[in-house]
C-alpha cells in the first residue's frame, strides 16, 4: 500500500500442509493456494482468510493466476485446471486427458480470452477454445518444466521462465491470436 515503507505483520489461515501461491486482485482481495486442495480468499487485506469451500476434487494449488478481480485460474497437479469467474465463489474444473502431465502455471491472453498458455512439467500447451481442447506447442520448445509465464502486451511477446533452459521467448503471439 505504501511501496513497502511499513509493513504489518499477518496472521495467515493455519495450515497443517505447505502454501504454494499468493496472488492479490487488489489492495484488500487476495488468494491462497496450498496442498491438500485448498484455496483461502481474504477480503480484508490478510487481516482474516477463509477457505473456499467446494472445489473440484484435483490435488494441490500450485499456481493461481487472476485476470481481473473476478476472473482467475488456478493450476493443481496432473493435468488439473480450474477456473473461477465470480471472484472465488465457485470454480469449474477444466481437467481433460489431453494435458498427460503435471500443470504449473496458466495464463489468459489479454486480447483473446479464448487463448490460454499452460505451463507445463515437460513444456507449454495451448488452447484456443478456453480450454476445451488442447494441443502441445512443439516449435522449438523443449520438454522442460515451465514454472512462470508472462505476457509483453508491447511486442507481443510469451516470456517463460523454465527449470533448466532459463527464460525462453515467443516473440510474437499474433499467429495464435
């Protein structure tokens, strides 16, 4: 709030497993992702964290990501994708037999919401039907864990942050688009 000049010390929900993700949609809205199927949403800023009840059965939430303060996706394990578009109240599993391996971390493209960027134990997948159906992006991409993905709305840019190859680019996503 205050580019970091104080800091407050928070009480975080009790977890008997690990927190894998925090991510804030704004100053007061902010998830938890953890082992066990377990998402957590403050709306106070940290001060309090409840669970989100009722997921869909998958594994632990490795990796959440939100597009804005209602529309967010959460990664969890094998292939497990679910997708929240009521800021947490209810989330839809998108698990489907096409990604065979552990997902890390999702991304919306910002100009296509159709188009979505799986990062994956062994690569990236790719979807053009919000998830419906997926392919493995195989041009040049090698079958390394991709733990991060961001996108440089400037040049159009897929920037990964991978487990063995460093960061990889695909400098222009127009043809996905």
């Amino acid at each position: 709030i205050n580019g970091g000049t104080n800091w407050t010390q928070q009480t975080l929900p009790t977890f008997t497993y690990t927190a894998f993700d925090i991510v804030f949609t704004d100053a007061l809205t902010g998830y938890i992702g953890s082992w066990a199927n377990r998402i957590y949403k403050t709306i106070n800023g940290g001060t309090t964290w409840n669970a989100i009840p009722n997921l869909p059965s998958v594994n632990s939430i490795v990796k959440l990501q939100f597009l804005n303060a209602d529309t967010g996706w959460a990664t969890s394990g094998y292939g497990n994708i679910m997708k929240t578009t009521d800021a947490g109240k209810t989330w839809i599993s998108i698990v489907n037999d096409q990604i065979p391996t552990y997902a890390r971390c999702i991304k919306e493209d910002p100009k296509n919401p159709n188009l979505l960027y799986l990062g994956t134990e062994f690569g990236l997948y790719v979807t053009v039907d919000a998830g419906q159906n997926w392919a493995k992006f195989e041009n040049n991409m090698p079958p390394v864990a991709v733990h991060y993905l961001a996108i440089h709305a400037e040049s159009n840019a897929l920037v990964m942050a991978t487990h063995g190859r460093g960061i990889i680019i695909i400098d222009d996503l127009t043809p996905l688009r």
